[in-house]
C-alpha cells in the first residue's frame, strides 16, 4: 500500500499536500455546483426551488458532521494536516468563510430571482405577517386556532423555568416578553424594556408535524399565495403568553453536534446503545445559530449566550430560515408546466411483470439501470423469493431503505413462510439511524435473524442472495448494486445493478455472507473484492497496471466514475499513473480532492462533475488493461471510508453484452456538454462553453438522453410483444409477382 | 437429479470448519458452502490438557450456529470430527457429551490415523491427476496444529506413514516460551524439526529422490492456489519459486504479509511457520514440484460419506485409487520393517480369507473387519523381531505402538487383539475389558477374528505351503475345509483340534479338515 509521505520512483513526489485540495472545501464547491443548478434559467422555475432546497439539506448535514467533527477536533487540540496540508483550526476558518459566503448567495438566489419569478407565474411568498390584508389576517387566526395553537408548547424563562432544550435543527420563534403586571422577580436573562419594563425571554417550538406552507384563499386574481407556519405563529404570540405583552419575536434555528460515537467493543448491545445516542443527538453542542436578519441585538444575546455560541458560527439570514421547506414547495398543484415532466422509470426488457424472475436470470445475467429502468424487479426478486418453495434461503444488506419498504415487508413474509432470512440492517447508517431499529426489531418479529452491523465497521454494500434447491442442486442468485434498497430513491439516484446466478459470484456472495456473520475470511475470493480487507489493494493494483501497461507501450486508460474521490493513496497512484501516460477520465460528482494540471501529469488527467436532476450515485470503474478491458462497479467510492472503514463489494461485469452497456453509461456521461462541469487547475469547475467548442459538436445532457433511449427501448419491446400477437397471413407469391 | 446436502464439519485446533456438500451419482461432491470459524482449542488442551470453559461455550455457540446453516439448507445428513485438541483433551469424554448436550451434534474424535487417512482420501478423491502423481516417488506432507504427517509413495504404492511432532500451533506456543530475534526464527525452527526429519530420511527414504510433495496445510495452500507463488498450473509449483517465497517472507513484517498476501494478520505467524517447516521437508527429499491442492478435512469426511453411502457412480470424478490397498501396504511396510517373511504372511492371509468369505452368513461382519483381518494376518509374526517367544504378545506391543494410516485406535487394538490371541490365552471380557478403548462389540469382533485366524495357523502349522488349494464349505453345522496337496498333513490332522476348538466355540461350528490329494 502506497505511503502518501513516501517518495515513489516518479520526479515529482505525489504525496506532497500541495498537489490535493480540502475536501471539505471541494465539498462546499460542490453544493455551489447544486446551487448553479437553482441559478440556471434553463431549468423549470420550481426544479431550481427544489435544488435551492437541496442545498440547505445538503448543508445542514454538513454542518452537523463535517464542521463538528473540526470543531471537536479543535476543542480537542487536535494539530494534525489533512491531505492538504490545513489544521482542523485552518480548516474551520476557511469553511466559516466559504460557508458564510454560500448562504449569501443562496439568498440572494431566494430573493433576486426565485421570488420575483414565483409571484410572475402566479405564486405569491407572503414574507410577513405584517404584509397579510384583512382578509387574510381572519384566515390565518382561524388556522392558528383550529390547527396550531393545539400543538405548541409556548416556554418562557424565569427562575423557575430553566431554559428550554433547543432541538437540533428545529425551527423556533424567540420573544422578549414583559409582564402585565410587573413583579419584583428578576433573573438572568431579564432585561429592560424601552419602557423601562423587565423583560423575559420566551420560545415555541415551529411544530414539525405540521406543513410548513400554508396556502392562503385565492386572490381574485387567481393568483395562489402562501405563508409561512413561523409567521403565521409569530402573528399570534400574544395568545401564547396571556399575561406578557410580546416586546419582539423572531424566528432562530441552530444545529448541533450530531456526529456520536461510542465504544463499540464495549458495547453489549449495540441497538440499545444507538437508541442511546440518538436521544443524546438532541443534546449536542450548538455549532450554527441561524437567525433572521435584523433580530433584536438583546434577543440574539441572550439565546447565543445560553446555547454558547461563538459570533463567527451565527448566521444572519435575509429570508426565511431553513430553506428545505421549498422542497416541499416543489409539490405545489397547479404549477407542472414548472417543473419537468415527471419520468416514469422503464420496464427492463428480459423481465415480463409476471415472469418467474428466476428462470430470466437463468437464461442470462440482467443489468439493471435506475432509475431509467424500474426498481420493480429488485423488488420482485425479494417477493418471489419469499414466496417459492424451493428457496430456501434469503440473505440481504440494508442501509438506507424507504419509508414503507416493499423489500422489508417481503423480507419478513420470507420469515414467515419459514425461509431462512439473514439481514444485516446497519443501524449506524447515518442520520437513517431510527429508521433502521424501527427495520431491524419489525425484522427480527417476523422470525428474520438480524445483524445489526459489524463492530468498528459500516457496512455499506448492497448484495442480496437467494439460495434455491432446484432440480440440478442447489443455486444461487445474487443481486449486486451500487446503491440501496431503497425504492424510493431509486427513482430519484443513477445506479447499477445486476442480477446473476454466475456460480463463482454466487460462491464469493455466500462467503460475503459468511464474513457478515462473523466467520473467518474465505479461502479465496473468485471475483469480488470486499473492504475494508482487499478493495483498496485491488484498486491500487488496478491502477498500477495500467501504469505499467503505459510504460511498455500497451493500452493504458482508465475512466472511473464515483460520487467522491479523496483516498490519498489513490490518488497518488493516479499521479503516477498519469505521469507515466495513462489517459484517466474520472467523473466525479461531489468531493474531489485530485487536482488536475499537476505537473509531470501531461494533462492527462480530467475531471468532470455532472449534476442532474437525478442524483448521479453509481461507481463504475472500467481499465483498459492492454486492450483486454475490464469493467466493474462498486458500493464505494474512492474514499479512505470506504475503502478503510466500511464493508464494500467492487464486483466485475463478465457478461460481455453487459460490458457493452455499462461502458455505454460511461461513454454517455463523457460526451455529456450540459451538465457536465471540468475541474480546473484552480480549483474551479467550468462547463463546456458550446460557443469555444464549435457548433459541430452536439449538444448532450447524459441523463435526458438515457431517460429517451431507455423509453425507446421499451417502447421497442411493446411493440415486439404486439407483433407477436399478430397473425401473419401468408400470399400466394406467384399471385403477388 | 437425486442429491443429498451432506454437512462435514471439522472441529479442528485453531479452527472450527462446516463444509455444505451436495452429492450426487450425476455430479459427484460439490461444495456449496464453507463456513470457518477461528477457535485455537489446541492452545488449551496442548499446554493444558483440558479445554477451558469460555472455548467450550463459544464451540457450542457456534456450532448451534451450524446447526441452524444445516437446517437452512435442509441437509440430509451430516458427520463431525474432532481432531488432534479434542483428542489430547483429558476430558474429552464429558466434552464430547456436553457440546452433544448442548447443541445436538454428535462428535467422534478421531485418531491422528484416521484423520490423515481422510485428509488423504480428500487429496486422492478431489484431485484427478493423483494417480499419476504417486506413481513417481511423492511424499505426502500434512501439516496439522499438533502434528505433522508424512507418508511416503512410490510407484502408485504407500511406503510408510509417520507422524512427527511439533505441528504448527504447537509449534507456535512452543516458540513463545523461547525469546529471539525474528532473524533467529528460520534456524530455531530447523532446530525443531530437522532431527526427526533426518531420522525420517534415514529410516525410509535413504538416497532414493522424492520427485514431488503433495501438501495438506491451511496455510500455503491457500497462498499457492491463490496463485500469489508462480504457479505451474492450478495449484502447482515448483520448489524453486516456493523458496524464493519462503525467503521473500522473512524480509517482511506481518502485516506487509498480511497485506499483500490478503490474509488475517493473526494467521501470519502459522503460515511462517508452515512454509518454514514445508521448507525444510523440501530441502531433505530433494522434490521438485509441490502441489497444493487446497483441499481440507472436511471433503476426506464427504468422501467417506459418499463412499459409505454408495452415493457416487464407479466412474464419478473418477476414483481409481484403492484405500484398503494403502492401509494394507501400510502394514506391510511394518512387516518389512520386523522382517518378517512375507511368503508366510501371504499364505496367513489366503487361508483366513478364504475362511473369512465361506461363512459370511455365519459371522455377521463387515468389509472393514474383513480388513482387520487381513492385517491381523499380515501383522501376526511381526513380534518375531523381538523375541520368538512370546510373539502373540511382541506382537502386540508392536501393533499398538506403531501408527497404521487409516485405522482407528479402537480398530488398531482389535488387530493387535487379534495377532496377540491367536497365539496367547484368549482373556474373556471380564478380563479384556480392562482396556477401556473396547467395547463389547469390539470383544466380540476379536473372539470371531480370533477363532478365524487360529483356525487359518492351525492348517499350515509348519508355514511350508501346504494349503496353497483350500476349498471351504459350510454345511450341516460343519466347516468343512478341504486342502488339495500332496503335503505331509499329519501334524496338522494331529493337532487340528487345539486350533479349532476356539472357533467351535466362538461360532458354534465344528471345523473339519480334509486333505484331497492331488493326481500324480
């Protein structure tokens, strides 16, 4: 295994921080490159609401990991560089700024152009309660009374009253208050009001089991209008606290700590154990306040003191907080010509809906692309299973499953039909944490033996056997992907999958298993490479091949693509590789620590990112190796966490028909000029400009061309199916000459 | 198809085994599943004799985890084995009982000779080229925990099989009491191993060039069919490019080895050890190529299973080679060793045969004990060697301290039993069960084996030949034995009563000898 400190035999030493960048940094390029998406005028008005929104998702779970694991490795006096070269404090300096600078611009997205174009196309954002008229002002009482108020919990503070938890990312509104009728109790958080009043601190919780939108009456216009819960429960804060007069309220937000962790070797039950930190998530350090700009300087004071909060980790908004409420939006009836036209996930041509899914797969390996083509037949490979008396087995990793999982329900039914049901659900999957116990005891109900995850380790692949006794003996059909099982996604993620009876991958699929249950390694594997033990060693080999193939002159190349790259000793084995004259094509969708034009590398690396309506999600890796190609796929990307710290499967594609299509996705993707953004050696990423390229170079969108060949396909297919139903009168040729 | 799932399971020194077999005429033994579980009882019952109770708990734990593979794969059948750590447990009875106890399964321990015999027969039964292989001069390496075994073959025959102590994890814990330097290993270890290996060489391999090694190990193996050593073909290489490895390893640290050789890192120190020891046997028989062929005790188990059974076709996976030949030129290998004459060892055996297969309806044994009989025959002078006196007894004592590859202890002291008996006072079971390896049926095995072979010396007492043309017939409640031959018989009619009368006893039969004499 390459030393990323270590000199190689090449002129440059690759290892050297300046040839990587943060990624943390790259991380927050790439949510930029997501909120290019919602600047884009291209694109539908409410697909750039939904990226707007995915955006403030994407960077509240940034916060909640990312910047507090730097700053407990800063409260912890932790000095050491990353692969860049930057301290934890560095590096939380840098992102305070970039970050700080993201929020600017999403804002001024949300407010320069979202808003003004929402109330052009008939949808009017009511930002204040002061702006409601009369009319409105009697709805939205009514709806305070009818639905809200039920539900709140209004606290003040006094005394008495200590102040209240804050819940981790729950939005909330903060009030002073002063009496009506003043008492001589005074307290820490007591103020005086201008009118010389003491004044109080007091908060409710924006309750989240309620929608956050509320349409108002239609305008005689026919204009629609919405607002906000939090103004709607800002205008009645006086029915909150009866006897207080309301000095100021305004909406605060703040996230906390939410990275746990826990001695798993000390640990009896790791369920109980979770269920433990999950309460405790509630109770992690604040690191980011969000409050709504133009906040009473008291108000703010009092809440940053009581939550310990530094001025740096505040963040004044200029809108409304919490932006992921526009996903919501993206629902909204009446606006579908602003949006795409939805697409409807293919049927996968060698699979009828009523087919015994089996005997396809016996007739040949399926490859299965979402979510151009449907995720029904992963879906019905688990169902059928369940239900055929000759299965006798069913063994499954989940890590991230949908909320009312069709694969859990028949899962548990395979149970109860008396198969022999192993599931490995990774309770430390994160933030999917509750989720997976709620699975992992509903399973274990149901008669399933149930793995909760292996210590010290993720286990992140996604493999499915079934092991059947047929005629012949016993065999074995596997399900491999790169991603989850999770339907529900899977409409929305790019992913591969292929389903196989292959014996040797049915033999390394059983030793998977075995190692999940915490038997000894196999002897040998036939074809899969698993990490954390092998996949990064096989991957540095891989690449080194190649190298050597180029310092001998034969066919070198590699395309890889991956959702992030950051492994150093990957990619410093890519330098090298480069250096020595492999062409690598990397399509890298978010973190990307390599840079490109490093020097002795002869440009021959490039970087592409393609960010789409669907979220890019699928590892593929194809070698050249000496113009004997070979192709895999893999759960991991090229990251020391998957490669180190979690349970992976690279797994090759053997079929050559599948080979042909999954380099067809590759080939695809690299003539992308829409979406696809190339690394710069600044750092930067850039689209094609199509007016440098020349006209003669036609316009690609990889995703919307995937979306018409695999509908083309299908529609082919149908129409097979219709001629075949057909009866073909046959004429007397002589007659027709 | 017809198949049956078959589960082998190998409750080993370091490691607890499940193989998941399908049998069938069609297909012959096909593995499906391989479940390893890393449980060191050799370290407990090696240096301690007895196993401790958390190793108990956590075989039992894990093999009523095997117990519900079994049941997930609904098989047919299935056979446990214990081997070198269950055996040199001292309680190894109340053990047996309490893993039964506990998780249903039932597990026979077995002797160190049976156990290579299976490792052997999972070589012989698993490997197509195996026939071509021992007819040139191969040596046969299994490398277990506590011991290692060597047989030697020559022109498709077995020449002797010897066990030599320390086995790998013995080794190992051995080395732990001893401080060195990592640069002092290689010598230690041949100081260890290299006196009974030149003892070896001296006694059975002389000058004579062993060509080829075939290797039973849980270590190299792995490494060779893993093709991280060049490989000739699958699972072969030759001995040149596996010192180089072997030297390639002492430059590395455990966990470079691990890694590059994508192993456990707790595993390094055995293979070390393993290759070193593989090494040295290499360097002392002069081989050439080493063969590797990845198989473990778990098939010799399914073979055994498939073979009892009658669940494989003549001609499935091809199985030319004759197991009972190999436990018999075992025994004969012995004789030769005690110089003792083969002629009159062949005529012991025709007789007794002969007499063995005429009154198969009367005795009511086996194949196999037609076997023990056999080398009962075979083995029944060897105590000449000591003394002629007492040879029934020399006999013994010879028979019970040498190791015959492919018996069992129970079945080693019923040849023994048999060789001794057939000259000494047979001891009623009152007497015999004294020994506690035998059972009743054991007792009663030697008493009809017994009264065979005495009958058989009674018939030829002066070894000339004379019953060369014996013709055996059971009717009216008589053995009548006819010997066609001009020979002198008149001692054998004179003192054919003291011989026979056991068997009159033991069968309630009356032998009668005749002599037809032949036209001249």
């Amino acid at each position: 295994m390459g030393d990323k400190n270590s000199k190689s035999d090449n002129k440059y030493d690759y290892g050297r921080s300046e040839y990587y960048y943060n990624r943390e940094l790259s991380w927050l390029a790439f949510n930029n490159r997501v909120l290019g998406e919602a600047r884009d005028k291209e694109i539908p008005l409410f697909e750039r609401l939904k990226f707007l929104g995915i955006t403030a998702s994407n960077l509240d779970e940034f916060f909640m990991v990312r910047v507090a694991s730097l700053k407990d490795m800063v409260n912890a006096g932790y000095t050491k560089k990353d692969i860049a070269g930057m301290t934890p404090a560095e590096q939380l300096e840098v992102v305070n700024r970039a970050t700080h600078e993201l929020v600017g611009l999403q804002y001024s997205v949300y407010n320069k152009s979202l808003l003004p174009l929402l109330a052009q196309n008939g949808l009017t954002m009511i930002e204040s309660h002061e702006d409601l008229v009369r009319k409105d002002c009697a709805f939205v009482d009514r709806y305070f009374q009818d639905y809200v108020y039920p539900v709140l919990t209004p606290m003040a503070v006094d005394s008495s009253r200590p102040f209240p938890l804050i819940r981790n990312k729950s939005l909330n509104l903060g009030a002073l208050v002063s009496r009506k009728t003043v008492k001589s109790r005074r307290h820490l958080f007591n103020k005086k009001s201008s009118q010389g009043k003491e004044l109080e601190f007091a908060t409710v919780q924006v309750p989240s089991v309620l929608p956050r939108i509320i349409q108002l009456p239609e305008a005689a216009d026919g204009t629609k209008r919405v607002i906000l819960l939090e103004q709607i429960i800002e205008r009645n804060m006086d029915k909150l606290f009866l006897n207080y007069n309301i000095e100021c309220s305004f909406p605060f937000r703040i996230m906390r700590n939410a990275d746990f962790s826990f001695d798993e070797d000390e640990t009896e039950d790791l369920l109980k154990e979770i269920e433990k930190q999950l309460k405790k998530r509630q109770w992690g350090q604040a690191i980011r306040l969000e409050v709504e700009e133009g906040i009473d300087r008291r108000l703010l004071d009092i809440i940053r003191k009581e939550l310990m909060i530094d001025e740096r980790d505040i963040y004044s908004i200029p809108g409304p907080l919490d932006l992921t409420f526009l996903m919501k939006m993206y629902g909204l009836e009446g606006f579908e010509h602003l949006r795409y036209s939805p697409y409807t996930p293919q049927p996968v041509p060698e699979i009828e809906p009523d087919d015994d899914i089996f005997e396809r797969i016996r007739e040949q390996d399926i490859l299965l692309h979402h979510p151009y083509q449907t995720f029904a037949p992963v879906v019905d490979f688990i169902k059928q299973a369940a239900k055929d008396p000759q299965v006798l087995a069913i063994k499954q990793t989940l890590y991230r499953v949908s909320g009312n999982s069709p694969i859990i329900a028949a899962l548990a039914q395979a149970a109860e039909n008396g198969k022999q049901v192993s599931v490995l659900v990774e309770l430390k999957a994160r933030f999917d944490e509750e989720n997976n116990i709620v699975w992992a005891k509903k399973l274990e109900q149901a008669g399933c033996h149930v793995i909760y995850g292996l210590v010290g380790l993720k286990t992140h692949c996604k493999i499915t056997l079934v092991v059947r006794r047929e005629e012949e003996g016993i065999r074995r059909y596997v399900h491999l992907g790169t991603g989850n099982y999770n339907d529900a996604t899977a409409k929305l993620y790019t992913d591969l999958g292929i389903l196989t009876c292959n014996e040797a991958i049915g033999e390394d699929a059983t030793a998977v298993f075995n190692m999940l249950s915490g038997y000894s390694e196999p002897l040998g594997w036939n074809h899969l490479a698993l990490a954390p033990l092998w996949l990064k060693d096989r991957f540095l080999y891989l690449i080194n091949r190649e190298k050597e193939n180029a310092m001998e002159k034969r066919p070198a190349k590699i395309v890889a693509k991956m959702n992030s790259l950051c492994d150093p000793d990957v990619i410093k084995a890519l330098y090298e590789a480069a250096s020595k004259g492999v062409k690598i094509q990397l399509i890298v969708r978010g973190i990307c620590c390599l840079r490109t034009g490093v020097e002795g590398t002869n440009d021959n690396i490039e970087v592409r990112s393609i960010v789409g309506n669907f979220l890019e999600h699928a590892r593929i890796f194809y070698f050249e190796n000496a113009g004997d190609p070979e192709l895999y796929m893999a759960s991991a990307d090229w990251m020391p966490r998957n490669l180190e710290r979690r349970v992976e499967i690279l797994f090759p594609v053997l079929n050559a028909d599948l080979k042909e299509k999954v380099w067809h996705v590759l080939e695809v993707q690299l003539r992308d000029t829409q979406k696809a953004q190339f690394l710069q050696a600044d750092g930067s990423y850039r689209k094609i400009d199509s007016r440098q390229e020349g006209k003669e170079k036609s316009a690609v969108n990889a995703q919307e061309l995937f979306c018409k060949e695999y509908v083309a396909l299908a529609a082919k297919k149908e129409k097979e199916g219709q001629q075949a139903r057909t009866f073909k009168p046959e004429y007397n040729q002589a007659i027709q000459n | 198809m017809a198949y049956k799932t078959f589960a082998a399971i190998d409750v080993g020194s370091y490691e607890l085994a499940m193989k998941i077999y399908e049998i069938s005429n069609k297909n012959g033994i096909k593995e499906i599943d391989h479940i390893r579980h890393r449980i060191e009882l050799g370290t407990d019952s090696y240096f301690m004799g007895k196993i401790n109770n958390d190793r108990v708990d956590e075989l039992c734990r894990m093999l009523n985890e095997f117990m519900a593979i079994m049941r997930s794969y609904k098989v047919d059948d299935y056979k446990a084995y214990g081997t070198s750590a269950i055996r040199e447990s001292q309680n190894r009875l109340i053990l047996l009982d309490q893993i039964e106890t506990w998780t249903g399964i039932h597990i026979d321990a077995l002797s160190n000779s049976e156990q290579r015999f299976l490792d052997y027969k999972s070589v012989a039964s698993r490997v197509k080229d195996f026939q071509s292989i021992i007819e040139k001069s191969t040596a046969f390496i299994d490398i277990g925990g506590g011991s290692v075994q060597i047989s030697l073959f020559d022109e498709d025959s077995l020449v002797t099989s010897q066990n030599i102590r320390p086995g790998v994890l013995r080794m190992r814990e051995e080395l732990a009491r001893v401080s060195y330097r990592s640069y002092q290993l290689e010598d230690i270890v041949e100081e260890m191993v290299c006196d009974s290996l030149d003892s070896f060489r001296e006694m059975f391999v002389g000058d004579k060039k062993i060509q080829n090694v075939i290797l039973v190990d849980d270590y190299v193996s792995q490494i060779v069919q893993r093709n991280y050593i060049k490989t000739i073909k699958k699972g072969q290489v030759s001995t040149e490019h596996f010192l180089e490895f072997v030297d390639s390893l002492k430059k590395k640290k455990a966990r470079e080895i691990a890694m590059s050789l994508g192993l456990a890192q707790e595993n390094i120190a055995l293979l070390h050890l393993s290759a070193l020891m593989i090494k040295y046997m290499i360097k002392l028989l002069g081989a050439e190529m080493l063969w590797a062929p990845g198989v473990s005790l778990c098939d010799g188990i399914a073979y055994e299973y498939a073979e009892q059974n009658c669940l494989l076709s003549s001609d499935a996976d091809g199985m030319p080679h004759d197991f009972e030949q190999d436990i018999l030129d075992c025994a004969r290998d012995i004789n030769r060793r005690y110089h003792s004459g083969e002629y009159r060892t062949r005529e012991r055996e025709m007789i007794a045969l002969t007499i063995f297969d005429s009154m198969k309806e009367i005795h009511g044994l086996s194949r196999r004990d037609r076997v023990l009989l056999q080398l009962a025959a075979i083995l029944g002078d060897c105590g000449r060697f000591i003394s002629l006196a007492s040879v029934g007894e020399n006999s013994y004592n010879i028979i019970t301290a040498t190791e015959i590859i492919g018996l069992s202890h129970v079945e080693r002291e019923v040849v023994a039993s048999v060789v001794k008996y057939a000259t000494e006072k047979f001891d009623y079971y009152h007497i015999m069960d004294d020994n506690a390896s035998l059972d009743k049926e054991a007792y009663l095995k030697i008493a009809k084996l017994t009264a065979i072979i005495r009958l058989s010396d009674g018939m030829d007492l002066s070894n000339r030949g004379k019953c060369s043309k014996l013709k055996v017939v059971n009717k009216n409640d008589e053995l009548v034995l006819t010997v066609e031959t001009n020979a002198d018989m008149t001692l054998e009619f004179g003192l054919f009563d003291k011989y026979a009368s056991f068997f009159a006893e033991v069968y309630n039969i009356k032998p009668v000898l005749r002599q037809k004499k032949s036209n001249i």
